[in-house]
C-alpha cells in the first residue's frame, strides 16, 4: 500500500508539469496516459480517504476531457493532435483494456463521488456511440461491456467514518464487481446507494458483510 501510494506521488512529481501531463520528458501524455493515471488517483483516494488524490483525479479528468473529447460525437480519441492526418477514437482491448472503457467506469465513479452530472452525461454518450461496434467484436471489447455492466449496477458507499475505522476497511474489503467510495463526515456508519435508492445506514463490520452477502440489485432505467 504504502509503496504504492509514494510510486503514484513519483509519477506526479515527475510527470505532471506545469499543470500537464507527460508521458515522458518532453513527450506529450496521450489518451493512455491520462486514464490510468486517473484510475490509480481514484484508487488511492478509495484506499486512503485523502482528497488529495480525488482533486487531482478530477483536475486530470477535466483537462483530459478538454484535450481528448469527441465534441462532435462523443468518446476520447487516442491523441489530441492528428497522427497522419487522422485522429483514432478505439475501444478494443489490445490487450489491456481499452482507455475508452477505462474511462467510463471512471467517469461513473467520479459522478458517484462529486455528483457532478455531466461526468455521467459523458459516459452515457460513450456506451451509446460505442454500442454497435462493439456488438460484433466480442471478447475484443469485453472491457466495454464491463463499463455497461458497471452503468446499471455501480454500488455507491458513502463511508461517515474515519478511513482507518474498522467499518471503513470493511467497506472496502467487499466483494462487489463495482464500487465508489464516497467520504463525507465520521457518524460512525456506512450508507449504501444503488442508482437511486440508499439503504439504512450500515452501523457494524458484520452488518455490511451481510449487506454484501444480500446482493441487492437495482433495474435498469
């Protein structure tokens, strides 16, 4: 954990200059670069409770929006610049998956957090346009589906307790395909929301196992 979280500061130090990101000295970040060092940001912010890592996952998501955006027809493309005259915009895994998945679950998740609704205005438009090349490639885009999945049936804990408390370390032992992790102020509780519904408050390690165990699920719409 700790190794981790200095290797994540390194690569801020290192290569978030000047308010931009580099993919390495003098080489601009591309679509890649951006997503998943914004993944491990939300990763450390799930992990530790620190804001530090959530302000700087949205600054990044901001500006790779600004940078990489489809303003036309929505989805990021790959570069902010055109490569021999053309732009790419991809979703297949090759092999690790795509950026543009990638991104929508954390868009998602960043709606969850700030409740900043154009984040999920973005991944819907994402899933929409992406949806028919994606129907024919199969397990070339299993992240795509993945990012669906995630649309319908993310999982919203809003952790009132200290990080290191035993009901937050629970929260984020739970075996849920996806999750975000809200901090908001200690009343020694966790609160689950799925969609639109939130359920009691959760006041006990136990209790959330059994939350767990329950699975609930929400329908789509």
């Amino acid at each position: 954990r700790e190794f981790a979280l200095k290797s994540l500061r390194r690569i801020l130090d290192e290569h978030y200059v000047s308010h931009g990101l580099f993919h390495t000295a003098n080489v601009k970040a591309v679509l890649d670069d951006y997503i998943f060092l914004i993944e491990a940001l939300i990763n450390g912010h799930e992990i530790t409770g620190d804001p530090f890592y959530m302000n700087h996952a949205v600054t990044l998501m901001n500006s790779c929006i600004e940078k990489f955006w489809d303003k036309e027809n929505g989805g990021f493309f790959d570069t902010d610049d055109e490569l021999v005259g053309v732009r790419l915009k991809t979703i297949e895994d090759v092999p690790h998956p795509s950026a543009n998945s990638v991104g929508i679950i954390l868009l998602l998740k960043l709606n969850s957090v700030t409740g900043e609704p154009k984040y999920r205005l973005l991944a819907e438009t994402a899933l929409e346009i992406f949806a028919v090349q994606t129907r024919d490639m199969g397990i070339h885009a299993g992240y795509y589906f993945c990012a669906l999945d995630a649309y319908f049936h993310m999982l919203r804990l809003d952790i009132r307790a200290h990080p290191a408390h035993p009901l937050a370390e629970t929260a984020r032992l739970l075996i849920y395909p996806y999750a975000s992790y809200r901090y908001e102020a200690d009343e020694g509780c966790v609160v689950p929301c799925l969609g639109n519904v939130c359920y009691e408050p959760v006041r006990s390690p136990e209790g959330l196992r059994d939350f767990s165990r329950k699975r609930p699920t929400v329908e789509p719409g």
